[in-house]
C-alpha cells in the first residue's frame, strides 16, 4: 500500500512539473519559434484642417542685399591684412591693407624729383632774372648812343645854319658851309645808325628774354610733370589702406588662383582688375528665385510671397514681388540645374528683414501666394486617391478606414481643398489602406507618423483676411 501511495505520488509530481515546464518555457517557445507571425500594417494619418488657404507654389532661390559696395582696390600690393567675411562694419572701418614697402621707394622717389624740379625752376627765373639787368643795362648804352647822336646833330645843325650867316656876310669862305654841311650829314648817320641799333638791340633782347621764359615754363612743366608723379604716389601709398565707404557685412570675393576659384586671403595680390569684397546693405534685403515657364503667368507685381530660410527654419517672412525679368532665360547644365529648363528671374523684396539674423547668401524657400481663401477645409494632397474618375479620401473610424467620396477644390504643392465630404478634425488616411504594404517595418511607420508630427503648422496667409 505505501509503495503504491510513492509511485502514484512520484507520477503526480512529474506531472505538475511537467505542466509548469510546459507553461513557462514551452508555450513561449511555441509562440516564438512555432506560431504563424502576425504583421502590422501602419497607415500614417492626419486631421482634417480648416482655416485660411493659400493657393501657392514653391521655388527655391536665394538671398541677397538690394544693393551692395564693391571694394575694388586701385593699386596693385601685396594684402597683409583682410577683415574676416562675415564681419558687420560701419563707414570708415579699414576692410584691407596693402604691403607699402615698394609704394614708400616710390615716394620718397618721387619727392627727389620733385625738389630736382623745383631747383631748375628757381635757377632759371634767376638767370631771367640775372637776363633783364644785363638787358637793361646794354638797352641804357644804346639809348644814351642814340641821345649822344641826337644832341651832335642838333649841334652840327646849329654849326651849319651859323656858317651860313657868316657865309653870307662874307665873313668866312663857302667852304666852312660845306664843312659844315658835311658835318651835319655825318652827325644824322650817326643817329640813324643809333636809332637801327636800339631796334635791334630790343629785338635781341626781348629774343633772349623769350628763350629764358620758355625755359622757365619748360621746368614748371617737368616741375608740374614730378608734382602730379608724387602726388600719384603718394595717392597711391594712402589708398593701400582701404576703409568701408558705407555700412554693411563684408563678404569677401573669389577669383581664379591657379585652376580653380577661391575667395581672397592674406598674402595674395590684389589688383585693380578684380574686387576684393563687397558690403551688402542689410537693410533693405531681396530674394532672387527662378520661375519655370509653367508658373510664371501666375507671378505678378506685387504678389505676396511667404519666405522660409534654411538656416531659420521656426521663421517666416513676408515679401512682395517686385520686379519680373521680361525674357526667359535656359538654365546653365554645370550649374546643377535641370537641362533645358526655362525660367524668369524674379526678384522679392522683404519686410522686417532682421539684419542680426539673416545674412546674404542664405538659401530661401520662395512660396507665392497666387490666390487665398479665408476660410477652407483642406488636407495633404497624398490623403485623395483618384480611381476611375472619382475622388475619396479613407476615414478613420471605430472599425478601420471608411471610403469617403470627396469634391475637391483649389490646391497647392501640399494641400487641397475639399468643397464636400469632410469636416474639420477627422482623421484621414495618408494613403490607401486597402493595399497593404509587403514586409512594411512597423518601425518605420512610426518615424513616418512622427515626421508628420513635426511638419509646421499652416502660416496664416499673408493680407488674408
């Protein structure tokens, strides 16, 4: 009897230990390695939105001053101090200075000549000055000729007319007359002669005076010639400092080192031939985008536009176009652009544009409000499924995805307006949920539901009312 009671009560134990081994191990082990998986289909999904609509389209484009100082230097140097690009300067702060060592040769140089000049310039007016004395004193010695003549004459004159009476007094022979007479033909060539020479003696001298003159105005040239040279020099060694003529952010230029193009660094040579940089105005800022010949009947002067930098994501701006190029133009292949693509320059300008955030060169997102409706139903274009002809959109419910035939109205690049069929608030499928979706990873559905988390709310439309 007691042997029967161990072996029934050895086979319970079994059993029992059995059945927990079975519960705790066996079953999740089934489950795991055995049991048919079941797999979850994610279907993203969204609210229903309703509040103002903007009917718009999207181009990228990007940043830029409306108007912006080109700092070119005039000289040719070496650079030995550049301001960093990116620094906000005001009038007056030095952006670049040029190496003087050769500019300082060329005035010291420059000044030698000049001082050269300016000796030749006085040692001529002295010798024309030395010139007029000796001048006037060869003029007073023929002019007191001419009057020492003058008077021999009057004299011999008076000799004649003398003899004459004695003559014919008979007191002294006719031939004291004719003397006389010779005398006084005599004394009148002397004074002709002395007249002939202080013509000539003028003419030589106001010649000699006329050569110096013109020797004077020949070395105040070269003079004038040394003067203009050092001034250039000097202008030359003063612009190797170059400071901001305005406000603004320096940006600094590229050109072509070697084979390819970089932007300008201390130590490479600056010339006349290329800007070194540029001051943007921060204060009145534009958007240039592109519009393809699609779109560009829409854009008007004076269209609103919602603009989103990439380097500001959380902002919005608002802007206005402004000006529409008349002629398209074909995009350029090296510059990443779609082959063959045709588009119109479109220039917008911005409001309120904070000069503390934005910067030139920023890439913005361009979107232009071509119509808006104040008060609309819409959701995101990828929730409306087309089939033969008819519009619907899945409604989430209690049960799944119900099938909801929809009218639809005006839309942009996300949303569309629908006229009928759904309120605001319910929940939509972001695609078709009767069409599963082979090996979908339950993961992914997720971080696809969470990408649609983080997609920003509508931006009221700008002049909506």
């Amino acid at each position: 009897m007691k042997k029967q009671i161990r072996i029934w009560g050895t086979r319970t134990l079994s059993v029992v230990l059995l059945v927990v081994a079975v519960q705790r191990w066996g079953l999740p082990m089934y489950g795991q390695y055995f049991s048919p998986k079941k797999t979850e289909v994610f279907v993203p999904t969204a609210k229903v939105l309703r509040g103002p609509f903007a009917v718009s389209f999207h181009e990228v484009g990007t940043l830029e001053a409306v108007s912006s100082k080109v700092i070119i230097s005039t000289v040719t140097g070496k650079i030995i101090k550049l301001i960093p690009e990116g620094t906000v300067v005001k009038q007056g702060d030095v952006l670049v200075e040029l190496d003087t060592t050769e500019m300082q040769q060329e005035v010291r140089q420059a000044e030698l000549t000049y001082q050269n000049a300016l000796a030749d310039v006085e040692k001529a007016k002295s010798d024309l000055d030395m010139l007029k004395a000796s001048n006037e004193t060869d003029r007073k010695k023929t002019q007191a000729q001419y009057d020492f003549d003058k008077n021999e004459l009057e004299r011999a004159k008076q000799e004649l007319a003398r003899q004459q009476r004695l003559a014919d007094k008979k007191l002294v022979p006719g031939s004291a007359v004719d003397k006389a007479e010779y005398d006084v033909r005599s004394k009148d060539l002397a004074l002709t002669k002395s007249e002939m020479d202080i013509e000539l003696k003028n003419k030589d001298l106001k010649n000699k005076e006329d050569q110096q003159m013109a020797q004077i105005r020949k070395v105040e040239f070269a003079a004038n010639i040394a003067l203009a040279t050092l001034d250039e020099a000097k202008s030359k060694l003063k612009n190797t400092q170059i400071k901001a003529p305005a406000a603004g952010m320096v940006v600094l230029s590229e050109f072509w080192a070697g084979d390819s193009r970089r932007k300008y660094k201390e130590g490479d040579m600056a010339s006349p031939k290329g800007a070194i940089c540029e001051l943007p105005d921060l204060s009145s800022m534009q958007v240039k985008v592109k519009v393809g010949e699609a779109d560009a009947p829409k854009v008007r002067i004076g269209l609103p536009v919602r603009i989103h930098l990439e380097a500001l994501p959380t902002n919005t701006f608002v802007g206005t176009v402004k000006e529409i190029a008349s002629l398209a133009t074909e995009s350029d292949p090296w510059s990443g652009d779609t082959p063959g693509r045709r588009s119109f320059e479109v220039s917008i300008s911005m409001k309120a544009a904070d000069p503390s955030k934005i910067k030139p060169g920023m890439t913005a997102d361009a979107e232009f409000i071509c119509d808006s409706i104040a008060d609309a139903v819409y959701v995101p274009l990828e929730a409306v499924i087309e089939r033969s002809g008819k519009t619907y959109v899945f409604v989430k419910n209690s049960k799944g995805f119900e099938k909801n035939n929809v009218t639809l109205g005006k839309n942009n690049d996300n949303y569309v307006v629908v006229a009928k069929g759904l309120d605001k608030g319910e929940v939509i499928a972001l695609r078709d949920p009767t069409k599963p979706i082979d090996e979908q990873d339950i993961n992914a559905g997720k971080a696809e539901e969470n990408e649609q988390k983080k997609k920003p709310a509508p931006v009221p439309v700008p002049g909506a009312g």
